[in-house]
C-alpha cells in the first residue's frame, strides 16, 4: 500500500472509493482533475436548459453529492423539481446525506441520496441524466447496456450530460497527453511517486475509451445529437440530447 496524495492509500489495481477514500475524496478529486469544480459550473448552467417545474435529474455516480447541492441551489426558483444521487459506495451516500442534513440550504429541497449498483437499477423516466466521470469505472462490457437504459429513460428532448476522462486517438497523441497531464499533476503539488502510486492503483479499474469510443457507444444506443462541450488535457465533457 502507498499514498497517492491528500492523505489516500491505494493498492496496487485496487483503487476504491470506499472507507476513507470518501472522507478525503472533494479535495482529491477537485486537485487531479483539472477544471473539476467548473465543470460542475458547465452542467448547472445546462440545466436551464432541461429542467423545470416538476422536473427528475438524476447524478448517476454522485460520490459526496456536491453536484446535486450546487444544482439545487441554481434551481431555487423552480418548483418540484426531484433529486436523485445515485452512488454503489455506502462511505459516499452516508457523506452525500450528511451534507444534506447540515446544509440548510438545502432542507426545502426533494433531495434522496440511494445506495444502488447502477448497472441494476431501474431508472425513473427523467428530464436529465448526469454522469460526470463515472461512465470510465464501469466494466467496458457494461457500459452499452447502461448508455441503452440511460436512453431509454429519458423524455423525448431531455439529455444526458457525460464527463469522461478520454484516451487519444493513437498512441501518440495518447503519449502526448500522458506526459500534459502528468505536468498537470507535477503543477497541483504531487509528487513522482504519489503520481504513479495512483496510476499503479488504477490498473484495470479506471479504463477510459477515446473521444470516438463514447459518441459511438452514445449513438449504439440511439443519441443522434451529441455535443462536446468542455475539453482540457485528457478530459471531456459530452452533451446528449435525445
């Protein structure tokens, strides 16, 4: 076991997000992935867009539920609009509700927090879909029949938002973008070895397809207008609509 920064132990192909992991995980994840937290500033401002009175969004992979408190709040002047954070970690949900329960902000809100394997449960029919860097830990055999219920569930015009971590296009661009964001990582205070302690601890758990990968999955299960919206490094954000 080693540390991969901000006071993380990971095993070698063994990353999780389970036990301590959660405690640490909004400082982690919002220091090694670049523009994390004006993503989520992307995907509130989209929701102008797709939700209105009585509308259902769910956070597919929501890890604390920081997205789902900053949507709310963006949303304060809808009405009946519904909530659902999805997460299979219990360590994540139990995090999410807590910061639920202490946020005032938040107690007028149809907020539920739901500790489910995504690949099983039956999803509502629904305005928006969020799954922000999620889609990359799931199984690559998975995936398609996930992105196929995904489509199925939504209205006719609403939309799934997808961040993706992404490989390139060849091995060259791939080389490429390793080596930018590895200089990215040097840039947020990691050190050589927390930087490969994580990439060891990743070893067939974080399995990113290309940029052409995901439209395609998006298309097999029938999105014909797909967008992308944001891209920095080896990060994309895709927008959906169905």
């Amino acid at each position: 076991m080693s540390t991969v920064g901000d006071k993380i132990i990971a095993q070698k192909g063994n990353w999780t997000f389970s036990g301590e992991v959660s405690i640490n995980f909004d400082s982690h994840v919002a220091k090694s992935v670049p523009m994390y937290n004006e993503g989520h500033q992307i995907i509130c401002n989209l929701t102008d867009f797709f939700l209105s009175n009585n509308s259902l969004v769910y956070d597919l992979g929501c890890s604390t539920g920081s997205l789902i408190e900053k949507i709310a709040i963006h949303n304060t002047h809808k009405n009946g609009i519904k909530y659902i954070g999805v997460d299979q970690e219990v360590n994540m949900v139990k995090q999410a509700k807590e910061r639920k329960f202490n946020n005032k902000s938040l107690k007028d809100f149809d907020i539920e927090f739901l500790t489910e394997d995504i690949n099983l449960m039956k999803l509502e029919k629904t305005n928006l879909i969020i799954c922000y860097y999620l889609i990359q830990f799931i199984k690559p055999h998975l995936r398609q029949e996930l992105i196929d219920n995904i489509y199925k569930s939504l209205h006719w015009g609403g939309c799934l938002i997808l961040f993706e971590k992404v490989r390139g296009s060849d091995a060259r661009f791939q080389d490429l973008l390793s080596a930018l964001y590895n200089d990215y990582k040097f840039s947020r205070g990691y050190s050589v070895d927390e930087i490969n302690s994580k990439s060891l601890s990743l070893r067939g758990v974080l399995e990113p397809f290309s940029r052409s990968g995901n439209i395609d999955m998006l298309k097999r299960a029938g999105f014909v207008d797909i967008e992308s919206i944001f891209k920095y490094i080896c990060f994309e954000g895709f927008i959906a609509i169905k």
